[in-house]
C-alpha cells in the first residue's frame, strides 16, 4: 500500500498527540504502509516543528522559475546556439545542471559531434537554397504573382546613322568607317511582373538617379500599375522587389 508524504505527516502528528516517540512512530507508519516507508530521522525532523508549534504538514510552495519558462528559456538558448554547453545554460538561467538536462531529453536533443564537409556553402548554392526556400514559400502564400521587379540599367548608345549618297549607275556606293562603340549612355529604369513590363524611363543623357526622382517614378509607377494591373492594384499588397534581378 502506497501513502503519499502528506498522509505520512499526519499520521506522524497523530503519534506526536499520543505522545509517542519518534521510533514508536516510524514504526507503526511502516506497520501499515511496508518497511522503509519511514524513518526514525524523518518522525524526528516532524517531532520538533510540531513541537515549535507549525502543524501544517503541506509542502511549501516552489521559489524559481515556472516549468513551462524554463523550457522556453532553454529552447530560445539552444536555437541560438546549437553549441552551447548545458554548464552555461545553467549558468546563464540559474537553473540546476540535471533540470536542464531533463528538459533537454524531454525535448529530444542530444548532443552530437558535427559532420565534417568540405567546405562551407558556396555563394552560388546559397541562392540556390534561397530559390528553394521561396518556392516552398510560394506553395504556401502565394506572392510570385504579386511582385513587381525594378532594376536599372546603363544603355550605350550612337547617333550616328548612315546616311544615303548619290552614285551614278553602275558605280560602287561611298563607303563609310563604322564608328566605334561609344561611351554615351543613358540610365534605363523599368519594373516588370510575371507578365511583362508595367513602367519604364529612359533618363536625360548625363542624368543620374537620386531619392527625389526615384520617389517621383514609384508614383509613376503607381500610375501604370493601376492602368495595366487593375486586379493587382486592388488587393493592395504589391510586392516590391529592387534591383536583384536581370530584366
């Protein structure tokens, strides 16, 4: 027969009104509930606060953190940090090393030695595992379709053209050097969705592009998207996305 702690204490303060000793006490408790249920040391320790007057036989509650903080505490460290030793979680919480291991079970972590690799990830597979990771996002909630792309571009361009001459009949037509490829230029800024261009601007030969004229083409911007993407304009969550993609 099992007794929990709390029915053991009354029954020692039963023995301690009959004026029983701390043995005759642990003895009659282990009479009922089996041997080792109680001892002498624990009818003693009872005997003097009954003694000192505290009859109240319940477990003071617990100082320290929650159970449920605890485990989140321990869990925010770890995602931070797979490394981490469980010492300094201990340290860093104050909660005692075998409760942080306990919940450290109960969740399902181990400690395991890291895999060797041959080297870290390079830059080219880290966009593809940001591809990926989009397209799974994509699965989820929809927003390829709501993006708008803007980019900018440096256009070269010539004005030289050739130009028609006079030749007799039967006469060979005047030849002309083709010119070199020229350093005038001008900034191209277009946005466009899955379906094709919304917006473009070809800037002013030596014009550059600066905040007041980037704001004024996203009104312009704007503009164009409620002409040519009505149904896009009116869920009213367009996605920006600047300058990381080729036209």
């Amino acid at each position: 027969m099992e007794a929990n702690k709390e029915k053991i204490r009354y029954i020692l303060q039963f023995c301690f009104d009959k004026r029983e000793n701390a043995s005759q006490a642990a003895e009659m408790v282990n009479s009922v509930y089996g041997p080792d249920t109680g001892t002498a040391n624990y009818a003693r320790f009872w005997s003097r606060g009954f003694r000192s007057g505290i009859f109240d036989v319940k477990d003071a509650p617990r100082t320290g953190r929650p159970i449920v903080e605890n485990v989140d505490k321990i869990m925010e460290v770890i995602e931070v940090d797979r490394h981490v030793s469980s010492r300094s979680i201990t340290q860093e919480l104050k909660i005692d090393h075998k409760t942080v291991l306990n919940h450290l079970h109960k969740a399902g972590f181990k400690k395991k030695l890291d895999v060797w690799v041959p080297h870290e990830l390079a830059q080219k597979n880290l966009m593809v595992s940001i591809c990926e990771t989009l397209v799974k996002r994509n699965e989820i909630d929809p927003f390829l379709k709501r993006m708008v792309t803007g980019d900018k571009k440096w256009v070269t361009y010539d004005n030289i053209v050739r130009k028609r001459s006079w030749s007799k009949r039967g006469e060979a037509t005047q030849t002309v050097a083709k010119p070199g490829i020229t350093a005038r230029k001008v900034l191209l800024c277009i946005w466009w969705d899955w379906k094709g261009i919304i917006y473009y601007e070809l800037l002013p030969y030596g014009q550059t592009l600066n905040s007041d004229l980037y704001c004024q083409q996203l009104d312009h911007l704007k503009l164009a998207i409620d002409q040519k993407r009505s149904q896009l304009a009116n869920r009213k969550d367009v996605v920006l996305h600047q300058d990381n993609a080729r036209p």
